[in-house]
C-alpha cells in the first residue's frame, strides 16, 4: 500500500544510507542489525560452523537441511535484490511461497526462472508511466498496461470471476472501521503507527526470527515494487521474505510476519516432512487445495493481538474485486473514494484487483485476493472444531483434510509457533477478532452449513 509519508521516509533516508551501507558491509556485514551475511568458504565450512554452536546450530540446520543441506543464513539484501518496476530481479526470478521449503535440482534452474510469482509477474511494466497518465487525467483515463511476458490463459480464467458469497460481511467490516475513525487514514494512523524506516524493519525482523527459532533460514529484503504488503518466496532456491517498504508500520510490521513466517513459511517446513508433500504424493492422498485455509489462517494471524482486529484489508480487496468484475478502471477509483481518501492509495488497490487486465476501460477483475476474507470466515466458522496446532504441524493443507491424514503424518521435529503455546489466549483472540468485525456464530453457520 502507498503511504506518501512512508514514501517520503525512505527517500531521505534512501538518500544518506545507500554509501554508508555498501562501504559497511566490506567490514561488518555479519553483524549489521544482528544479521548473519552468507558464511563465504562455502557450504562445507557453514556446515561445520553451525554444529560447532550446539543446541541452536542444530535447530537452524533442521530447516536448513531442506533446502538442500546448506545454510541459508538470515540476512539483509536490498539493494541486490530489490524487484525492479518491471518486476524482474537482478538475481533471479521469484516462485511462489506454495513451493516451501522445496528447492529444485541444479537441472532445474530454468524452470526456476521461469515460473513467476504472480505478485510479480502481473505488475505491469508500465505501471509508472500509466500513473502519471492516470492522476494527470483527473481520475478519468483507463489504463493501458504491458506485461513482461503473458500469463497462461489458464492463469487469468481461473482468477476471471468474482464472488459475492460475503460480500455483506466485507461491507459491514468496511463500514464499522469508518463509524469508529470517521475514515480510513484515521485508521491507519491511530492502529498503525508511525512508518518505520529500514533499519527499524531489519530489527523486528531479527527479533520475530529469534521468536521462531527460525535465524539464519530466511533472507529479508525490501522493495517499494509490490502490490501486497509482503510475499514469501524462493528466490534462486532460498526461502525468501519479501517487504513493501512503503506499507511498514509500527504496529503492524508483527502481524505481517506471522502472517508470513509464522504461518506460511513454518506450514511449509512442516510440509516438507510429510508424506504427501509435492504435487503428485497430493494427489495420492487426495488433498483439497491448502487455500483458502492457508491465507484465511495467515490473515488471522496478521491481526491476531491486536487492540482492534479489523479485517479492513481482506475486506476491501473482496469488496474491490466485486466491483471490478463490473466496471472500469477509473470507476472502480471513484467508487472506493468512499473507504479510501487518498488517491495514492486507492491506485495501489485498483492496480492490484486490475492487473492482468491490459485495457483496464473494460470490466474484469483479477479475483485471488477475495481468498482472504473467504478463508477467515470458513477458519471461523469452524474454529471451535479445528486443532490449530495440528493443522499447522501437518503442513499446507486445508482445515478439512487434518482429521484424516493425522494417521500418516509425521509429527517428529515438526514446528509451531510461538504464539501458538497458549491456545486458551489464541482461541480468546479468535473470538474477539469476531466481536470487532460483528460476526456472529448464528450467521456463520447460515452462510456456511453444515
């Protein structure tokens, strides 16, 4: 999301840090911020320094043991592998967080790069250029957008239709954010807090690794060039945390990474253990697709301990997703002026539900992003039932599958997080985030019966 203050933090800042930073890094690069650089002799002497230091050694190395067998130390990497606008990067193509913790064989480098994220691969390549056409326009002209390479036909018809199963849920979500804050900066603002700056992200970063007995497994990096808040990928076979730069908030950096670590990339080491992990074992089982639990699960925990758990963004995207279906580009802006204020921010939205679409004047949507409130209300309808410490043990499957593949699963080493050690607290926060966005039981169980 684009925040002009965050923006115009990071250009100062950007602009004093970027010398300082590379001469930096030739001296100190293992310590800045309490990151690890990349051990340089070599996987064998990573290897030997990692069992050297004991009991924490060994828990890096059963997740490092994934990928591969080499350490892939937690470290910062901006300027080396900041997605460009064109949302390509200097090192390499992106895959999606599905595949975690997988890596592929060396022979199997090419179809690392050519397999997009789809964050990525759908930010069009013009999307500057379209923007300043767009606001010169006064909101009026639809834009163009040209795309790196296409997406397969079958890409953009699976995600070409809108649902409006919950669309009165992401309206009155919507709008009890308003009736509380008068409009959604306030909101922003007040549950927020303050932008934070890189050196302030590098450090939560660190801090929630340390939470997770994860240090040393995933790279971090920022760029201004996403159209969501954070993705989870492999880049160039390693498990990769991707932040929006512009979207860092005090308040809510936390929340991203549970969302992101806490449930995507720790579902994924704990997928890879098990015996139906990989497309085909899958298949043997029969699983169902692991969305939209794995988003309705890691959406919840975005907004988990907070004072106020509002489900704003899922329900905008949903809500913004079912008006695209129907409108242009530029009516679709005019319309969520009614949410969102800042025209800023309301491109971003537009951009998003928009993308794989080039002549935006047309109707159409890009409808993924309506999993995420889709997964919460399933995840709570059934919370009460669902065993989230075994759903989350068991890997990247759907709440439906757990009770049948508990049998066959494989449950030694495997690991949760740490917000998940009292779940009398986690299931009092469940019930809460219900009372803030005014669900009740009663109209659960009538949108979804039994």
């Amino acid at each position: 999301m684009v925040v002009e203050a965050a923006r115009q933090a990071y250009n100062t800042m950007s602009s004093t840090s970027s010398d300082k930073s590379e001469a930096r890094s030739k001296k100190k690069s293992s310590q800045m911020n309490g990151f690890h650089a990349p051990p340089q002799p070599g996987p064998s002497r990573s290897l030997s320094r990692s069992l050297s230091s004991g009991v924490v050694a060994q828990r890096r190395l059963s997740g490092c043991a994934l990928y591969g067998g080499t350490c892939s130390w937690l470290r910062r990497s901006e300027s080396s592998c900041t997605l460009d606008s064109s949302g390509s990067s200097s090192r390499g193509r992106m895959r999606p967080a599905g595949s975690l913790p997988s890596i592929s064989k060396a022979a199997d480098n090419k179809a690392i790069k050519r397999t997009s994220c789809l964050l990525v691969a759908l930010r069009p390549t013009n999307v500057e250029q379209e923007r300043d056409k767009f606001f010169l326009s006064n909101y009026g002209y639809n834009p163009q957008f040209q795309y790196q390479e296409p997406m397969p036909l079958s890409v953009l018809e699976k995600y070409s239709q809108a649902s409006n199963q919950f669309l009165v849920q992401a309206l009155r979500i919507l709008n009890a954010v308003l009736n509380k804050y008068g409009r959604y900066e306030s909101f922003e603002s007040q549950t927020g807090g303050n932008p934070l700056s890189k050196c302030q992200i590098w450090s939560c970063c660190r801090r929630y690794m340390q939470k997770e007995n994860c240090s040393g497994e995933v790279v971090v990096q920022l760029t201004e060039d996403l159209l969501s808040q954070a993705v989870m990928t492999n880049e160039n076979s390693r498990p990769t945390l991707t932040i929006n730069l512009l979207g860092a908030r005090q308040h809510w950096l936390e929340g991203m990474l549970r969302h992101e670590i806490g449930t995507h990339y720790l579902r994924g080491v704990n997928d890879a253990q098990q015996p139906w992990h990989g497309s085909e074992s899958r298949k043997q089982f029969g699983l169902k697709p692991a969305n939209p639990t794995e988003e309705g699960l890691a959406s919840l925990h975005s907004v988990l301990f907070r004072k106020h758990p509002y489900l704003w963004r899922a329900a905008l995207l949903y809500y913004a997703i079912s008006r695209a279906a129907t409108c242009s580009f530029s009516n679709l802006f005019s319309d969520l002026q009614q949410f969102v204020e800042d025209p800023a921010v309301r491109w971003e939205y537009c951009v998003r539900v928009k993308r794989g679409q080039e002549d935006t004047g047309q109707p159409g949507c890009f409808s993924k992003d309506q999993v995420y409130l889709d997964g919460i209300i399933r995840i709570l309808r059934h919370r009460h039932s669902i065993d989230f410490r075994l759903l989350t043990s068991l890997g990247k499957v759907a709440f439906e599958d757990v009770e049948r593949l508990q049998p066959f699963a494989q449950m030694k080493d495997t690991r949760l997080p740490h917000f998940m050690q009292d779940m009398e607290k986690y299931h009092h926060h469940l019930n809460h985030i219900m009372e803030m966005n005014q669900l009740s039981d009663e109209e659960l169980r009538s949108l979804l019966p039994d």
